[in-house]
C-alpha cells in the first residue's frame, strides 16, 4: 500500500529494507559573495576582525533565535521528512498522520536520498524532519563543527551499536583486537565520516583499516566482495546477514556478538522550533505507549485524545496509531527479519535499570563561538552565580509538606551545573556560585520563563510540564513510584542551556558507567562544544559532585535503597520508556 510519496534516487534497487547507517557528518561549504568596490571589502574585513575579536573576549556568540520565517509547524500544509525506506519511513508517517489527519498520505514527502542526506539539507529547511539513522550525541545537539549549529532531538526509537562483520576468520581477529601474524591480512573497511571511525580507531591499529566512499549502504555491503577488505564495520542493521544474503554475496559471513558502542537513534528537528520538537516527541511517545498498553492498528480508536497541543490536534494519537499501528507492529513489519527486537528495544516494566548515557561524540572537533549572547549560560556567568530552584513539598502537592526527600540530591546537581559553569573550585562553588532557593510547582513554569530560576529540580516528565510548562528536561535522575520520573527543568526556548543542564546530567551517568569519580574525574574527555572556555567542564562536574552512583549513596538515607529504575542499564536490559501524560 503506497502511503505518502517518496522521493528517492534513479536507482533504489539496493536501498536497505529497514533502519540503517551510520551517522554520515556532511560538510557544509559557507560560501561568501563578492564585493563589487573594495572599499566594502575592506570595511567588511575590518568589521570581521573586530567581531572575532570580541568573540575571543567574551568566548560569547549570537543567540539562536526563533526562525520568523519558516511557518509555525501547526500552520504546515506539508510534511518533507528525510529518512530510509522500512522502519524510519513509518515513523515520519506516524508524525504526519498526527499532523494533518486522515488525509496525510497527500501531504507527506519521503525524501530519501543519498547515505549523506541529513543534517545540511534540516538546516537548509529542505526538510522539516530527519529520521535517519542519526545518533543523539552531545556534538551534534550542541554544535556540529559542519554545520555550525546544534539540532534537537527526540528520545531514542532505535538503540544499535557498532559491530563486525565479515569472514568469520577475520571476524575473530577484529572481535578480540588480535594484530598477530595470523590476523595480519586483516582489513577493515569503514565508511568515510562516519562515528564507525573514530570507534574502530580506537579498537585496531590504522594500518588495518581501509576508509571507503560507497553511494549506498549495499555499495558498502558489496565491498566484501573485493581484495579490499574481508571486514566491515557498522550499527548492527547494516551488517545483519539478511541483507548479504539479500545481495547473494559470494564467500562465508558472519556477524559478530560485541557490541563495540552506543548509538540511541533520534528523530531530529531543527534548534530553532522547540515546540515542534515536542510535538514528534509525543507522537513517539504514543507509539511506546500503544505497545505497552496492547492497542494495536485495529484498535487506534482506544487511544485518548488530548487537547495540550490544541483542539485541531486533539486525535493526535488516534490518527498516528490508525496509520502506522504500535511501536510493536512498525517493528515486527519492517525490522524483525533484520534484528529480531530484545534488549534496549524493549519496554521497560519498571523492574530494571534506565540510567543509560548517550555517546558525547566529537568534542574536540572544532571550538564552538561559545555562550550565546544574552542566553542563560551568558547571564549566569555575568552574574555571578547560578539560581537553582528546588521544589517545596507543601506546594508542589505530591508528598506533603516538610522538605522534599530529593532536595538533597537536587542540591548536589545544582553544584554540579555551577562546577561546570564557573570551573570547579568545591567550596566557591558551594557558597558563591550556587543559590538554592525553593519555589513551588505551581510557580516554576513563569519562574523559569522570566528567569528569576535558572534551573529546578526535581519535576517530573510529563506531557503537560512539557507541552503546557514550556520546559526542556535533562535526563531522568531519579524514578519515584508515586511521581514517576524526575528531572532538571529549564525554559524550553534556550535551547544551549537546555543541552548544558542535558550533559551535565549524562555526563555524572556516563561517569559511573566508566567508573570515574572525583579523584578520577581527569579520565573525563574535554569537549569545545560550549566554547573554549568551558573545555574542563565535563571533568569540573565529576570532580565537583562524583558520579551518580556516589550522589544517591549520598542521599541513600532519603532515598531508600537503589533498585529497579535507579540501576544503571548495562545494555542488556529494556531501555524504551514511555513518560506520563498520554494514558497514565
């Protein structure tokens, strides 16, 4: 059944069945126009140093505002949605049926193009959405080098992470990192400018690597077949032996065990529309929640209505699951013969880990400009000290009154966020860089949009503080059975300092995953996203705060023990996770 249009290229005969790639960063030339006199050019040039110049003062740049001239995501007629054929096709559809109805399927555009597709065309407003493939990654939310800009992302609707395949003889060879005499014919080959790269560099010496420049994935599938390599190295959809047999390659072949990275796949929304964002966010969402609740295509109708998003968009969740069906159904239609679904890709019922830390990416790949003008990060910096709010139970309405049994924990992420702000000097940090101050749920929306709070902790992830509260979330930090998963807020609409209070989050998960702590915080990589300036702050907050695992050890006699939800997820267990607000 033909669904929507596509728009693909001439020759489509090899395009992958399902989800796949990964990650091409595509570059993006700034061209500049000439100047007819050179008087102009000569004032420009002038006018250029002194900006940089100023830059290098201030280690500030020009905050991203709103785009006034692309129409507001509710008043589109159309939907242009960049992704592969199969698995994130159905996911574009689902958005577009949430958008315009019963009568999507004319005015939904499946561009599915080149492996490089992405990133350029979203900023270059060709497309609307990108659901292709793309790892969520600190580069990448907060400045991808190529395209000079951060984007947005949804939670995850795929996890996959590099492995091998190949000849099962030098299959092995790459598995254990063997270089001996007996592997010494091994070459890997990985596609040019993809994450694949930096992670196998990491795993095998250059000599053993061959970087490829294929036109589609099957291109890269068939290079198998050639001296040049007798390995390849991808997420686990690229290399599943459904599609070598598929191509009929010739020769043995099999795909490793190892998982050699993460790569929680996002859908991905230009960094000037937040709300847009949260609008394929919670189309996502229904997707999980339908599968959780076993209400299938048939069955669309038992879905709620809503009016958070408006009255024109009240069957939101009825339309997209009428169109597409659950998470469950998109799944076992166009991925399961690939990858059967286990693991991450289930829903977590609440008794295992979901403290789970997404890759940071390239962080040394080029220096951001550094803190946009007048956003949060700049007017904390200016004055001094970070106002960090922690919510009151006698008005927040959910425990009672007293003093919240996470306050103790919020206060330790506040000091957290001030360490990597201001560098970390633990007592400043403490006394003069972090005011704590309490404030009521009630309040928090209109405290953070007039910026009389930076931040606040801990609320819980829902559709209405989302939607309706105008508030971006970091990373859940801790899961409580009678609030459900609570957060870091802040105002949605500055996004850098939404993904600063994001990473900073990530990071203290990342850094109990790795077993770093504050006297091992040194092990923590550097990163140039934020600016020069903030180069440390990954190791500023570890030093400061220690990793997750010592903050709720900390706070143990409030919390209670450590269990269920509040484990770390390992990457064995369930890590698709609906939030509150669409059924419960």
């Amino acid at each position: 059944m033909v669904f929507a249009h596509r728009v693909v290229d001439d020759d489509d005969s090899d395009a992958l069945p399902a989800v796949y790639p990964t990650h091409i960063l595509t570059e993006k030339d700034m061209k500049m126009k000439k100047r007819k006199r050179i008087l102009l050019v000569g004032l420009c040039l002038f006018a250029v140093i002194g900006l940089v110049a100023g830059l290098v003062v201030s280690n500030t740049r020009k905050r991203i505002q709103p785009n006034e001239s692309i129409k507001s995501w509710a008043e589109r007629d159309s939907l242009r949605c960049g992704s592969e054929t199969g698995f994130q096709e159905d996911f574009c559809l689902a958005v577009g049926a949430a958008l315009f109805g019963e009568d999507y399927r004319e005015r939904v555009t499946l561009i599915n193009e080149e492996v490089g597709f992405g990133f350029t065309a979203l900023q270059n407003n060709e497309i609307d959405l990108l659901v292709k493939d793309r790892t969520h990654t600190m580069e990448r939310e907060v400045y991808l080098a190529s395209e000079k800009t951060g984007f947005l992302f949804t939670t995850p609707f795929f996890y996959t992470g590099l492995v091998f395949g190949g000849d099962p003889a030098f299959l092995t060879c790459a598995e254990t990192q063997n270089i001996t005499v007996d592997c010494e014919d091994m070459k890997i080959c990985i596609k040019s400018g993809t994450t694949s790269i930096d992670v196998v560099r990491e795993l095998i010496p250059e000599d053993y690597i061959v970087e490829v420049f294929p036109s589609s994935n099957d291109d890269y599938l068939r290079s198998l077949n050639t001296p040049t390599c007798n390995v390849i190295a991808s997420d686990q959809p690229i290399v599943a032996k459904t599609n070598v047999k598929r191509l009929e390659l010739k020769g043995p072949y099999e795909v490793g065990t190892k998982i050699f990275s993460k790569e929680p796949l996002a859908m991905v929304t230009r960094v000037d529309d937040p709300e847009w964002n949260d609008f394929v966010n919670w189309v996502l969402q229904a997707l999980i929640v339908a599968d959780r609740e076993d209400i299938t295509q048939e069955r669309a109708h038992e879905m709620p209505t809503t009016n958070v998003f408006g009255e024109q968009f009240k069957n939101m969740y009825v339309n997209a699951i009428k169109a597409v069906g659950n998470y469950r159904e998109i799944y076992e239609r166009s991925m399961e013969t690939t990858i059967s679904r286990q693991g991450l890709n289930l829903i977590n019922d609440k008794t295992s880990g979901l403290m789970y830390s997404h890759p940071f990416g390239n962080l040394l790949d080029d220096v951001s400009p550094g803190r946009e003008e007048g956003g949060i990060i700049d007017a904390i910096f200016e004055r001094g000290y970070l106002n960090c709010g922690v919510l009151n139970q006698s008005t927040s309405g959910r425990i009672g009154a007293g003093k919240s049994k996470t306050s103790g924990m919020v206060v330790d992420y506040c000091y957290a966020l001030s360490a990597g702000i201001f560098k970390n000097d633990l007592e400043n940090t403490k006394n003069e860089r972090t005011k704590i101050l309490s404030v009521s749920l009630t309040e928090a929306p209109t405290l953070l949009e007039n910026r009389e709070v930076d931040v606040i902790g801990l609320v819980e992830v829902n559709i209405v503080n989302d939607v309706t509260g105008k508030m971006s979330f970091s990373q859940p930090i801790y899961f409580s059975d009678q609030k459900g998963p609570l957060a870091l807020a802040t105002y949605q609409h500055d996004t850098q300092w939404a993904s600063f209070v994001y990473w900073t989050v990530s990071a203290i998960i990342y850094a109990e995953e790795e077993n770093i702590s504050q006297d091992t915080s040194r092990k923590m990589p550097l990163s140039n996203v934020f600016g020069s300036y903030h180069k440390t702050m990954l190791r500023d907050i570890i030093s400061a705060v220690g990793n997750y695992g010592d903050i709720y050890s900390r706070n143990i006699d409030t919390l209670g023990p450590r269990i269920g939800r509040n484990m770390l997820n390992t990457g064995d267990d369930p890590q698709l996770y609906a939030f509150p607000g669409i059924i419960d």
